[in-house]
C-alpha cells in the first residue's frame, strides 16, 4: 500500500516525518513523500533546520485514490503553511471523504481543523491546539495515542515526539486493518 506523508516545504519536525516514514517501510507499504512544491522540503529540529527531503509527488497532482492511508507530521511552521494551501487542505479534505485512514500528530490537526473534519470526532494533540478543536467540533484529550472511529474513517493522532513509538505501532496497526490498497 502507498501512503501519503504530507509535508510543507519547510518546517516539518523530522523526527515527526523519519520514524513515522520507517515505521512504514518496515511493514513493506511505500512511504510516498507529498508537498505543496516540488523540489526538496526541509525538515527541522524544533528551530533548528535538519535534513532536506526529495519529494516524490506535488499534491496538485496525486489525490487521495492514490493512496491507501495519510500520515501527517507535525512541527508548528508544517502544518500551518499547509492549512493556508487550498490543495494541501483539499488533499486531507479527500481521505476523510473517501474513508481512508489519517493519522497525525503533535500540531499536525491544524491541518484537519482547516479541512473541517473533526466534528464529533476525539483526538489528541500538542496542547496548545486544545481550542482550536474544540472550536472546530472536535473532542481534545490528553493521551499519548487516540484511535476515533466515529466517522468516515479511523483517526489515529498523537500528541508529541515523545509518544513516537506507540503513535507508529498505532497507525501500522490501525492501516493494517484497513487492506485498502490504492487505484
């Protein structure tokens, strides 16, 4: 299965990106990198830039149907130059919409409070978006890893780089269910 990590061009936490991307890679799926530009994205270390990434596919030009599942890193400059691209937020938009699972983590729901897809739905985050999904109709709690299936599809989110190991076992496990593959 090919799943989509979404990622601004600049901003992404790296660790937020690499463990997730090896998590994946380990269970044979294809971790495929998407951004709003094509090129490079440069990840950071909290403030600090780190690594620069390849990008494997603009998301002007993939869709969710592509696509078994959708991971979203964090990092607070990531997810807040996305929510700001039409398409980026779109994209997002689509997995819910098509039923797909998403999985996200630290500020990465800003993302999915701009698409509009957490009303009724419990999550968790870094705690300074507690507001944020509550005022888009969403439940925030306080836990390493949350798994909401109530709606079209399974959210799975976390709150913090610490958590890392059990959001990925999450995630893997919760994709895993799913067996869908991309057309």
């Amino acid at each position: 299965m090919r799943i989509a990590f979404l990622v601004a061009p600049e901003g992404v936490e790296q660790v937020e990106l690499t463990a997730p991307w090896e998590a994946v890679t380990e269970t044979g799926d294809i971790p495929v990198l998407v951004s709003t530009e094509p090129g490079r994205i440069q990840a950071f270390d909290h403030l600090d830039k780190a690594d620069a990434f390849p990008v494997d596919a603009v998301v002007g030009d993939v869709t969710a149907r592509d696509f078994g599942a959708l991971v979203l890193p964090g990092g607070v400059a990531n997810p807040d130059s996305l929510r700001m691209n039409d398409a980026a937020v779109a994209f997002v938009k689509e997995f819910f919409e098509q039923g797909l699972p998403v999985a996200a983590i630290c500020h990465a729901p800003w993302t999915l409070v701009e698409a509009d897809v957490l009303r009724g739905r419990t999550l968790t985050s870094w705690p300074s978006l507690r507001t944020d999904i509550r005022n888009a109709g969403g439940t925030h709690v306080d836990e390493p890893v949350r798994i909401c299936d109530a709606g079209p599809n399974v959210l799975i989110t976390s709150r913090k780089p610490d958590d890392l190991p059990e959001f990925c076992n999450a995630f893997v496990t919760e994709f895993a269910k799913t067996g869908v593959t991309a057309s």
